[in-house]
C-alpha cells in the first residue's frame, strides 16, 4: 500500500541515503532502525509528506503522495518527538481538539474511555502540565486509539514509557497492525511483534 | 563651458559643500563596494585552495 | 520552443552560469566607466547653471539615478525570487542575494543626496518630502531582506524565506508610495520637488539618462562579480569548483 | 470549516489560560500612550492634535509584542506539524490562528482606544472615527504581522528581526488609520482613508495567510 521508490535525502551538504526503496502493506509493520543523524527522523518526515525528498517518489495506493494531498493525509497518523500536546489545555480538551484538527469528531464519551483505558481516569480535568513525562506521552497514546487512520508513523513512540505503558503501546500496534493497518516507525529497542519489516539506514 | 578657473569649479557656486559631499560619498561607495566584493571573493578562493591543499595531504 | 528552454535552464545551473558570468563583467565595468565617464562630464560642464537652484541642482545627476536604481533592483530581485519559487531554480535565490545589497546602497545613495539637495534648497537635512520618505522605508525594505537572510543558516531556507519576504515588499512597495505621497499632500509637504527641480532642459535630462545607464552598468557588474563570490561559497564542496582553474593554482 | 474555528477556540482558550501576554500588551499599550503627554506637555490642543498618531503609534507596537510568540509555541510542541498534515488546508488553519491573534490583541486595544482617547480630549464624533479606523486597521496589522511571525519562526534574534521586517509593511496601515481620525478632526471627512483601509484589509485578507503559509512550509521544511 505504501511504496517509495530511490528516495534520497539531503541536509545542506550531507546526503542522508540515496536511492532507498521501501513497500509496506496492510497487516505489516515497518522498523526503521540506524544510528542517530542516520536519517531515521528525516525518512519519516518524507514519509509523512512533510517535508519533500530530494529525489524519488512515495506512493499510496499506487498513486503519488503528491498529488493525492488531504486524502492521503486523512489516512495517515504522524507523531513526531513533540506530541503536540498543549501543556495549558487537559488531557480531554487536548484529545478532542486534536481529532477535530484531524477532520473527525470524537464525543466525549468515547474520548474519556480512550484516557481511562490508558491509566489516565481522573486526570481528564488537570492541565497537562500537571502531568509526569510519562502521563504525558500517554495522552498520545489515548490519541493512537481513538484516531481512524490505516497507516501510523510515529517516530521514537516508547522514548519517556514505564514498562507499563511499553506493553499498551505494543498492544496497540499489534491490534492495528492486525486489523489491516500499517505502522512504520523507529525505535532504540529491538521490538518484537509479529509480521515486522526492518529497514536498516 | 561653465567654469572660468578650478578654483570656480571646486566652488560649485557657494554650493561645494552640497555637491561634493554628494558625490564623494557616491564615488565612495562605489569603489568601497567593489574591494569589498573582490575581498570575498578572495577569501573564498584562499579556502577553497587549502582545502584542495588538505586533500593532497589525506590522498598521499 | 523546447529547446529554448532547455538552454535557458542550462545557464541556470550555478556551475554553467559562473564562467559566463566571469567573462561578461569585464564588459559591464567598461560600459559603466564610458558612461560614468560621458555623464560626469554632461553633469558638470555640458549642463548650464539652473536659474533658480544654481550650481547646487546638479546633485541630481546622482540622485535621480540612484532612486531609480533603487526601485528598479527592488523589483529585479523580486522577479528572481519570484523565480526561484517558482522554478526550483538555485541560481535565482543567489542572484536576488546578490542584488540586495547594491539595492541598499543605491537606496542609501538616493537619500544621502536628497538631504544633501534638501538642505540649501529647503534649508533642512531631512524634509518629509514623499520620494525621500518612500525611498527611506525601501532602504528598510532592504535592510530587513538582507538582515533575514543572515539569519537563516540553511542557505536554501534563506533563499525561500528571502523570496516571499521580497515578493511581499514588491506588493507592498507602490502602497507604500502611494500612501506617503497621499500623506505628504494631505499635510501640504514641500513645495519644490526635487525631481522636478528645473525645467528639465534636454541636456539635463541626457545627462541624467546616461549617469542612470552608468549606474545600471555599475550595479550588473558588481551584483555578476558577488554572485560568482557566492556560487563559490554555496558550492565549495562540488567537484567542479574543485576544478576551477582559479582554485587549482 | 470545523477545524478552522477548532483552532480559532484553542488559541482563545490557550489566551485565557495564559492570560498574562493577552494583559501584558494591553498594559503596554495603556503606559505607552500615557507617556506621551508626560513627555510633550499637558496643552490640550496640542494633545488633540498629536493623539490619533500616539493611539495609533502605541497599538501598532502593542500587536507587535505578542507577533513572536504566534507560532512559536505550536512550533516548539509539534502542533505544527499536525496542522500541516491536518486534511483541512494549512490556509484555512493559518487565517483562523490569525482572527485568533486578533481576537486577543487587536480587539481589546479597539475597546480600550476610546477610554485612552479622553486622556487626548477628543470629542465623541472623533472617538468614533478612531474605533472604526482601528477595527479596520487592527486586523491587517494581526495578517501583516503573521507573515513576518512566520519567516521568522525559529530564528536567532528572531523578535527583534521581526520588528525590523514587519514595521516597514506596517506603513501604509498608519498612514490611513491615524489619517481618517486627523482628517476627521481637521474637517475634511475620513470616508476616503476608511474605504482605502477597507481596501488594504481586503487586500491583506487575500493575500496575507497565503504568503504566511507559504513561509511557514519552507519554516518546517
């Protein structure tokens, strides 16, 4: 479903990779691994259409990224090393705002269950940024359930975890990496989950 | 022809304080601006040559 | 038709454009002297003394020409950001880098002699005239382009940034214009203008013609002479600058 | 649409929630304009002259205290970038934070310019003037201002470049606002400096989040 084909990558005078390949389909997963400055961050930035690949071409169903735009974009969940989460606003207001800016609507009752399923039950009504590190990122977590889209990229997602929220984050890939979606994303660790890809920069 | 001596000329009229002061600082400008430009030019040459010179070095 | 622009593309590129550039600035610097030479010379002992400004009026065989310079390099390196926006081209972004800073001079030039004009005919340095206070905030125009360009480390991010801060000024050059001048009447400014100075007698305007063509030259020399300084800064790491025969002495 | 006024509640609930910057530029505004008769002298007719440039002067810098910080936050946590993959057009996004800035700074120096504007002794005809010139006027400082926030989105001396990009564009806004509440005063009708406000506006409102877009995409590049 998702293909690249010889994507290159240059920051100001270094290149990055050059002439990279890559297909993901439904029901798989995507590890990209490498050293830091490798290009982990840039790959998926180009993956997410962010930002544009010096050379060579992403496709998404067979057609480019490109010209497909906000209907890619529908389809398509990116977390970067912020999560943009307001520090100001409280774990609700952040989930809800963040679907509406998404194009979707998220009642509150289904927003509540999303937090409360990931230990945050009680803290709906407290700003963020009365919240540990990891409470935080478990916010973003809250916004992996409930958001609807098949394919994740989700950079460092299990940077800032406890054990705990490690296992529901690896649950919560498997779920939908298992319902026909696709997750490509980079981690430190090794990871184990079924069906994985490993891309090695 | 305006000008009866250099004396005149350099006098502008009463208004040589105006004139010139215009154009000196225009013809200043203007040979200021090119020595700058020459001299980033140079600069630049110099370190693409050590550069070069570096090179040789590693290769040997 | 194709095949034109295939060549327009060629000189395009930073690495075909650089020796070419080399061997046209010669001739631009020998255009300018002949002219800057002829104009000096129509400036002070072809043009009669005016009537009512005297000697003092031929302040404005410069000034005029470095107004018009002014405005005119505002709007030439807005077309190539414009360009380089649209095209992808580097060249382009190099080119309106080069330009910036002889735009600034000449705006500089424009309002140094217009208070040099403005004091023994107004008896002020600065009047709020509105050709000098437009020519004032194109010189900021200038100021804050080149000033954001240096900002930016990531050379193609300050081309792009560059670009839209000039498109933007280029919209917003003749408001301004208009806005000062609609101003100035308003509040009943000077009554002399200076470009209107004398009744502009023929030989006044040749020689005003001919220093505005010396300047033109003067300013595609030195713009052509910084933005080859600035293809060897931005490309110093490729193989064919390493090849210069400037650089392999 | 719904993710336009989405972002229009945020910003205002964040504002609300940081009320501070929203206090800080209005008080800087208030100070700023009660400093120039302490300076000039308390003559009223020469306050009545000078007070639509002063009220005017004063709300232009009082937008620009908060221009820094438009996109700075949402850079610095990633809202950003959600907001440029977001299916609804970075655009529309980018005019909704834009109405937010001025919600939150423009809006209050137009309700407060009238309280300010006895201090000058105008009379009630002129203090209408003033409010329908900044209500016209605020705006297009707020998209003017949005485009420089954007080129100078994660720079060094960012603040004081921003100051140095956006003041020269902020010209004509000055010109035409102060001038209808002068004109006014003196007794030649401000109709003509409105409607070329108006214009401006109009002009800003088309062109201005298109441009801040554009730079915030090479921004994030």
């Amino acid at each position: 479903m998702l293909s690249a084909t010889s994507l290159s990558c240059v920051r100001g005078e270094r290149h990055l990779f050059d002439g990279l390949d890559l297909a993901v389909g439904p029901g798989e997963w995507l590890h990209v691994q490498g050293e830091n400055g490798a290009g982990k961050t840039s790959l998926l930035r180009i993956l997410s259409s962010l930002s544009p690949p010096a050379a060579g071409e992403i496709l998404w169903r067979g057609q480019p990224i490109k010209t497909l735009g906000e209907d890619y974009r529908r389809e398509m969940l990116f977390l970067g090393h912020h999560g943009a989460v307001k520090e100001e606003l409280t774990p609700l207001e952040n989930l809800t705002l963040a679907a509406q800016l998404d194009g979707t609507s998220l009642s509150e009752a289904d927003a509540m269950k999303a937090l409360a399923r990931f230990g945050l039950r009680g803290r709906e009504d407290l700003p963020v940024r009365f919240l540990s590190a990891g409470q935080k990122r478990r916010v973003l977590l809250a916004r992996l359930a409930v958001r609807q889209a098949t394919l994740w990229i989700l950079d460092e997602p299990f940077t800032a975890l406890d054990v705990k929220a490690v296992d529901m984050l690896s649950g919560l890939i498997v779920e939908h990496v298992t319902g026909g979606g696709i997750a490509i994303l980079t981690s430190h660790q090794s990871i184990l989950l079924p069906n994985g890809k490993v891309l090695v920069l | 022809m305006n000008w009866g001596s250099p004396a005149e000329f350099f006098a502008m009229g009463g208004y040589g304080l105006y004139v010139w002061g215009s154009f000196g600082v225009c013809a200043l400008l203007m040979i200021a601006e090119p020595i700058l430009v020459g001299k980033r030019r140079t600069s630049i040459l110099r370190s693409l040559r050590r550069e070069r010179i570096a090179e040789t070095l590693d290769t040997q | 038709m194709s095949n034109k622009i295939v060549n327009w593309f060629k000189y395009a590129s930073p690495q075909s454009f650089y020796p070419v550039a080399g061997k046209m600035i010669p001739w631009f610097w020998v255009l300018a002297a002949i002219f800057g030479v002829t104009g000096l010379w129509i400036s002070f002992f072809v043009a009669p003394t005016d009537a009512t400004q005297g000697e003092g009026y031929r302040i404005i065989f410069i000034h005029v020409p470095a107004a018009w310079m002014s405005m005119f390099i505002y709007v030439v390196m807005a077309t190539w950001a414009g360009l380089g926006l649209a095209l992808n081209t580097r060249l382009s972004g190099m080119m309106a880098q080069a330009l910036a800073p002889t735009g600034a001079i000449m705006a500089f030039l424009s309002l140094w002699t217009g208070a040099f004009w403005g004091k023994p005919m107004w008896g002020a340095w600065w009047v709020w005239d509105a050709r000098l206070t437009s020519a004032l905030i194109l010189f900021f125009l200038y100021i804050g382009f080149i000033a954001l360009q240096a900002a930016i480390d990531d050379a193609r991010r300050a081309d792009k940034a560059g670009a839209i801060l000039a498109l933007v000024g280029v919209v917003n050059v003749p408001i301004i214009y208009f806005s000062v001048k609609w101003w100035n009447t308003l509040h009943q400014g000077a009554s002399v203008s200076i470009n209107k100075a004398p009744a502009m007698a023929t030989t006044m305007l040749w020689g005003m013609l001919i220093m505005a063509l010396a300047f033109w030259m003067y300013s595609i020399a030195v713009a052509l002479t910084r933005v080859r300084a600035i293809i060897l800064e931005r490309e110093a790491h490729t193989e064919w600058v390493k090849e210069l025969s400037e650089v392999k002495q | 649409m719904s993710a336009v006024f989405a972002i229009i509640r945020r910003d205002l609930l964040l504002a609300m929630r940081r009320k501070s910057e929203v206090l800080t530029a209005l008080f800087f505004f208030i100070i700023v304009v009660s400093l120039f008769p302490l300076g000039i002298g308390p003559e009223p007719a020469l306050l009545r002259k000078i007070a639509p440039g002063i009220l005017w002067v004063a709300a232009l810098l009082a937008t620009m205290l908060g221009l820094a910080r438009l996109f700075a936050p949402d850079h610095a946590d990633g809202t950003l970038e959600q907001m440029v993959l977001s299916p609804t057009p970075l655009g529309l996004l980018i005019a909704g934070k834009i109405a937010a800035h001025w919600i939150t700074t423009g809006l209050p120096l137009v309700l407060l310019a009238p309280v300010l504007g006895i201090q000058f002794d105008l009379d009630s005809g002129a203090q209408g003037i003033l409010v329908v010139s900044l209500l016209l006027g605020t705006p297009l400082l707020s998209l003017i201002g949005a485009i420089g926030a954007a080129l100078t989105l994660g720079l060094r001396g960012g603040g004081v470049l921003l100051s140095l990009l956006v003041l020269p564009l902020y010209v004509p806004t000055l010109i035409f606002g102060a001038g209808a509440v002068e004109a006014y005063i003196s007794g030649t009708g401000a109709g003509g400096h409105l409607s070329l406000l108006a214009a401006l506006l109009v002009l800003g409102g088309f062109f201005a989040p298109w441009a801040t877009t554009a730079a915030l995409r090479i921004a994030l590049e």
